[in-house]
C-alpha cells in the first residue's frame, strides 16, 4: 500500500511540475527568440533608411561603409540591392546571387518583410535569415537582407532552461520528500497494525500501536500519531487485541497447567496403584495390569498435549518472526534416527532400512536438527507400530528442488483414501488401531512443526500398499527458501 500511495502522490507532483515547467521552457525560447527578432529588426530598419537616403542622394558609399563595419563588428552578412534587384553592397561572402537571398530579395521587393517564426531551441544552430523593404510607404527604393547567427540567442535559450530545470528538479525533490512523508505519516500506523493483527493471528501477545506519540519519547518506533481516523483504529484494535490475546492466554495456560498440574495426582496414583500390587490377590492381577496400562495411556495423553501446545505456539512464533540461523544437515539427522529406532522395529517384528547417500553430501534443511528428529521420530513411531509384524518400513531423505524431503514408507495395511483427509486430526484414529496404543496426536503435532517452518505434511497410499509419509522442508539457503 505505501508503494501504490507513493507512487500516486509522486505521479500527481510529476504532472504538476510539469504543467509548470514545460509552458515556462517555452516561454522562455519563445522570448528569447522574439529579443533576438526585434533586435535584427531594429538593424534592418537602420540599413533600410540608410538605403532610402542613398537612393535619394545617388549616394551608396555611406552604406556600404555602415555594413562592412556591421559585418565586421558582429559578424553577420549583409546584402543591399536596388529596386532592380541589382547589388548595392554584399558582405560576409553572401551574395545576391544565392537562390534563398534572390527569394528574399524578390519578397522585399514586394513591399514585403521577412522574419524567422519558429522559436530557437538550445539546439538550434547556423543562421536565421532576415529581409526588408527600404522606402517609404508604396514607394520601394532597394531592399535588405540580413543573416542572422544564432548561437548566441541559443546558449541563452539552453542557461535559462537549464537554471528552469534546475528548479524543476529541486520542487520535483521537495515534491518527492513531500510524498514519502505523507506516505510514511499515513501508512505506517496501518504497517504496524498489520504486523500486530499478524501476531494476533499467530496466537501471540501483539505489541500495542498507541494512537498518538508518547510524550517526552523521542526515537519510538511507536510514536506515529498519523490520520485521526487511523489513530481510532489504533484504539479499537488494542482494545480488541488485549481481550483476544486474554483469552488465548488463558487458554493456553488451562492447557499447560492442566497438563502439568495433573502430573503431580497421576504420579501419586501410580505409587499407590504400585503399593497395592503386594496385597492383590490373584484374580486382581488383570484389573492392575488394566489400571497400569490406563495410566500409560493417560500419560502419552498428557505429553502428547504439552507437545501439541508447545508446536502450536512455535508456530506461531514463526510465522511472525524470523530465524535465519535455523538449519541442519537433514541426511545425517535421518540417519540417526535411524540408529535409535532400528532396535525397536527389530523387537517389533519390522524391518527398518534407510536411504541417505552421505556420499552425495548434506541436505541442509532450514529447521533445527531437533525439530527434524521429532517429526521423524513421529513418521517412524506411526509406521511401525501400525504396519504389523513382518512388514518393510523404509526411511528415506533427499534434496528435491528447494525441499528437504524426509519419506517414511511402510507396506502395511495403510489407510483409506477418506481416512488420510482425516488422519492430522486431534484425537482420530482409525477404527482398525482401535487395538493399538497411541493418542492420535502424532501427525498433528508433526505438521504443526513442519508449518512452523513453511513446510508442509503429506500423506498418500504406498503400493501395492501400505502408507507414504512425507515431511517436506524448505532447503537452508535454496532458491525456494524464503527464509
């Protein structure tokens, strides 16, 4: 927005400086040029009384005299004729004869003066050409012809422009300044509520736009004031930030420390339900292993929360806020995720292999190492523990693009095409893993990570079967990675 209101603004001082400039350019060309034509006017009314008396007098040396020293003093040509066209006096080389003075001559003669009408321009260059009937009234004695030089009359034209342009540039300068701080004192408070609605958005506390400048602050980056209708704006918009971001707040801690608060009573529930165990009888034992197994659930619960929160809120921290030095080497986090969980997919019946080339060198990814680990962690717990018993869970990392791409590829049963539209939501499962533990968190918390980090989760059949997970990064310092 402050592009296009610059750009409006500075469009509009354009047109304006130039509805100033440009009839001022020609004016002064066109008043420079009239100075010059009433100038050699005034020469050539001279030349033609001198004419005139020597016409009456039978008597042509004082006006020969007269235009050789003109031409002498000023350089410019002159060529006096009679009433037959015959000449009386030709200097600078200019001769009666030439084809334009005949013309001229010829148009004098005819009781007729000639004068350049289009104005100079600080490039025009040579000569002007001038002529008049020497007499009085009807009666013609000779006529005059006068070449004009107008360097001169042009190096004056190109100063004046020039002081003319000068003092274009400079209000066109003060016309810029003028919109860049009407611009900024117009725009930025909307610059500002744009990046609290986006903390807001984000779930984050969103710095406060005052709707005029604190006293006695000078340098805030706060102080704005701007338009009255934008610091109204700024009012109702903190006043409506502070109640969301009250109620996020408070949502977030109930999370938290419901999470956490829990811990205490379910750890205590634990060592009693354990005290117990001795003096069970043997028919209880079921009713404790049932006890213990609901206490692991509710547990993975708790963390599982805690976990999805802190994604959540992370984020959220990301899509306000920039973190360059984020990035890690994805290949060797694969492949030591790989170390940590080939183990417990040999104990579960599954066979684990991985495909990282370490030879085709790092896959920089812009996330943490940490981040990475647990999204893949997450892949990897999903695929063994629903693919059964001897099945083929393959791990696989590799640069595709500007994307870092971690693939966890399992040929188990899979999920139906309804059910993957369906399997990043909160708490579902899938009602074949009804048998199986788990709190249906996992891919949630994992494409909460991946978007923190302007990526993105993808789920789709493997064949002949089983599933494809991919968890798709941007690549640190690729083109694509807008980090």
């Amino acid at each position: 927005m402050r592009t296009r209101v610059q750009t409006v603004l500075l469009v509009f001082g354009v047109l304006a400086v130039a509805a100033f400039a440009v009839p001022l350019l020609l004016f002064t060309a066109s008043d420079r040029t009239q100075q010059l034509v009433l100038a050699r006017s005034s020469d050539l009314d001279r030349f033609t009384s001198l004419m005139d008396r020597a016409a009456s007098t039978q008597d042509t040396s004082a006006i020969a005299l007269e235009a050789r020293r003109y031409t002498q003093l000023y350089g410019e040509p002159l060529v006096v004729t009679d009433t037959r066209g015959h000449p009386v006096v030709q200097t600078g080389g200019m001769r009666a004869a030439d084809p334009a003075v005949a013309r001229l001559v010829d148009t004098a003669l005819r009781n007729q003066t000639a004068h350049p009408r289009a104005a100079l321009r600080p490039w025009s260059g040579g000569h002007r050409m001038f002529a008049a009937p020497a007499g009085t009234g009807t009666q013609i004695s000779g006529a005059v012809v006068l070449r004009a030089d107008v360097d001169a009359a042009a190096g004056d034209i190109a100063r004046r422009w020039a002081a003319v342009l000068a003092g274009t540039a400079l209000v066109a300068l003060a016309c810029t300044l003028l919109a860049r701080a009407a611009t900024r004192w117009v725009v930025s408070p909307l610059g500002r509520l744009e990046g609290a609605v986006g903390e807001l958005a984000a779930g984050l506390p969103p710095e406060h736009t005052p709707p005029r400048a604190p006293q006695g602050r000078r340098g805030s980056a706060a102080a704005v004031g701007g338009p009255p209708e934008l610091r109204r704006l700024a009012t109702g918009f903190n006043r409506m930030a502070r109640t969301v971001t009250a109620a996020l707040e408070q949502q977030r801690r109930l999370v938290a420390d419901t999470s956490h608060q829990m811990r205490n009573p379910m750890a205590a529930l634990r060592l009693r339900v354990d005290a117990l165990h001795t003096h069970l009888r043997p028919t209880g034992e079921r009713t404790y292993a049932g006890v213990n197994a609901e206490l692991d659930r509710l547990e993975n619960l708790l963390d599982d929360i805690l976990a999805l929160a802190a994604a959540e809120h992370r984020a959220g921290e990301l899509t306000v806020t920039d973190d360059p030095d984020a990035r890690c080497d994805a290949a060797g986090t694969v492949l030591t995720q790989h170390r940590l969980w080939e183990p417990v997919a040999r104990r579960a019946g599954v066979r684990l292999t991985a495909d990282a080339d370490r030879a085709a060198g790092p896959v920089p990814a812009a996330c943490t190492d940490r981040e990475l680990a647990q999204v893949t962690d997450i892949l990897l717990d999903n695929a063994i523990k629903y693919a059964g018993d001897g099945t083929h869970v393959r791990l696989r990392c590799a640069a595709e693009g500007p994307y870092a791409v971690v693939t966890v590829t399992d040929d188990g049963p899979g999920l139906r095409a309804e059910e993957l539209d369906r399997a990043t939501t909160r708490f579902w499962r899938s009602s074949r893993q009804a048998g199986t533990s788990g709190t249906g968190l996992g891919l949630a918390i994992a494409e909460q990570l991946l978007a923190g980090r302007d990526g993105r989760l993808e789920l789709a059949p493997a064949h002949p079967h089983g599933l494809r997970a991919r968890a798709v990064v941007p690549r640190a310092g690729a083109e694509g990675d807008t980090r």
